[in-house]
C-alpha cells in the first residue's frame, strides 16, 4: 500500500454531491468529507451519496469521523458498500478503530488533538498507513487555545511543532506525510509561502479547502525549471564520479544526490 496522489488534495462536503464531479476535474484527489464538513443531521444523507457516487476509486480518500464517535461505525457501513478504500480518518489519537478496516484498506491518519500528536510515532507505525496529516485548529482547541496563529499570521510554536513530528514520524517509518489546510482564503501569499515550505520540507502533498487554492499548492510542489536542469546535470555528473565529487563550485555527495533525485521525482 502507497500514497499514490499528486500535491493538491481537495476536500469536499460529502452532502453536496453536485460539488464530487467538479472536484474531481479541479484537484489531484477529493477529500469525501463524512465529519466537519456535515452537520450531524446530514450525515446519514452524505453516506447515501458517497454511496452512490460514481467517481474513480484511484482518486477518492473519503474521511470518517473519529473513531471514538457515534458516527464511525455507520460511516465503515457505508464505505462496505462502495469501491472506496482509501480513507482518512479524523482525530487519530491511537491505534483503536484501525482494524475495523479490512486488509484491503489504506489509512491516512489524521493527527489533530494533543494525544494525537503524542501518539504520532505508534501511529505512523500502523501496518495499514499509508500517510499522516495533521490540523492546526483542532489541536488548538484540544488544549484549550484559542488560535493556532500569530497575529502576524506565522503558526504558533505548538502548531510548527506538531507539523514537525508528523512529517519526522511519517519519514521515519516510510509513510508520505501530508501538510494542513491554509484556512485564510484570501491569504494567497501566505498559502503559497507554506506550500513551498512543506514541498521542500518534505510533504508529499498539502490539502485544499477551496478550488482556487489547487493551482497554487501544485505550482510550490513543482520544482523550478532551473533547479531541474541543476538536478538532471549533477545526477549525470555523478555518473563518471567516485564518492564526493565538485560540482559547480559545490560538494556534492549523496544527501545532494538524494535531493536531486526527489526534484525529478516531483517535476515528472
């Protein structure tokens, strides 16, 4: 099992349908939204419609509510009933819940709460995960904050910690990791700072709220046309090299050959 999507990831209400098919054209993969999305009086009605949709199962991660709630088990009942087997579940706090999925499923942990951070690296761990993704704001609330921001607009310490550990957790075990939502719509410099950040970091992917944001998180995620070239011209260098070698004024051994390799990986 992989995560095999490209960087912008669009989350949509799992109660409009009328928004799957657009969502699908817009984005590399739909996020079905079953919990914050929908209020709880519509979720039996958006199960009905993940049930019906006829979307490309390759493309589609369906989020669940929280293991722990009352929604979760309706919500694996409705997924048995379509070809959708890639699911991210919600407030990821540890491994209960996890082997309700059969084998056949692959998991997105999501790690939004306090103990869900904490628990980070036994969930990364899990055999069924596929990916991490962590959220600001209900990790927030979870301790009793108020705003996972500065006013300057800059993620505060806490924030910038818990995106650490699920992007080292992730790495560590072979998992892709997954950067949150930009929640601020009209903030574009400010997703397209973030995006570049997480794409260099390390993500393999950030998540979208709204269309607009999908050209901007996958213009950050591909690589300059100028820091490709760099990248094909080293990796050929290395070809007729032994060990660290010079290359345009630089030392390159295979950490660099690494980075060069990961550029192409993302620009094809």
């Amino acid at each position: 099992m992989t995560f095999a999507y490209g960087p912008a990831l669009l989350f949509c209400p799992a109660d409009r349908p009328e928004r799957f098919a657009k969502a699908m054209e817009r984005a590399d993969a739909v996020i079905l939204d079953l919990e914050d999305a929908v209020l709880p009086d519509a979720k039996a009605r958006a199960r009905e419609n993940i049930v019906a949709a006829d979307l490309d199962p390759a493309r589609v991660i369906v989020r669940v509510n929280a293991p722990a709630s009352d929604a979760f088990r309706d919500d694996l009942a409705a997924l048995a009933q379509t070809d959708f087997r890639t699911v991210m579940v919600a407030k990821s706090e540890d491994l209960d819940g996890f082997d309700a999925f059969g084998p056949d499923y692959s998991l997105i942990a999501l790690c939004e709460t306090a103990r869900g951070i904490h628990a980070a690296e036994r969930i990364a761990a899990h055999r069924q995960v596929v990916a991490m993704m962590w959220g600001a704001e209900d990790l927030v609330a979870s301790l009793g904050g108020t705003s996972s921001r500065r006013p300057d607009g800059e993620y505060r310490d806490i924030a910038r910690y818990a995106r650490s550990r699920v992007l080292l957790e992730s790495g560590a075990h072979g998992k892709s990791a997954i950067d949150a939502v930009h929640v601020d719509l009209d903030d574009v410099d400010g997703l397209e700072q973030e995006a570049t950040d997480a794409a260099a970091s390390g993500f393999a992917a950030t998540a979208c709220i709204h269309p607009a944001q999908v050209a901007i998180v996958r213009a950050a995620y591909r690589p300059d046309p100028a820091v490709i070239a760099w990248a094909r011209s080293v990796l050929d260098a290395a070809e007729k090299e032994r060990g660290v070698f010079r290359f345009e004024g630089r030392m390159v051994d295979e950490p660099v050959l690494r980075h060069a390799r990961s550029v192409l990986a993302r620009a094809d």
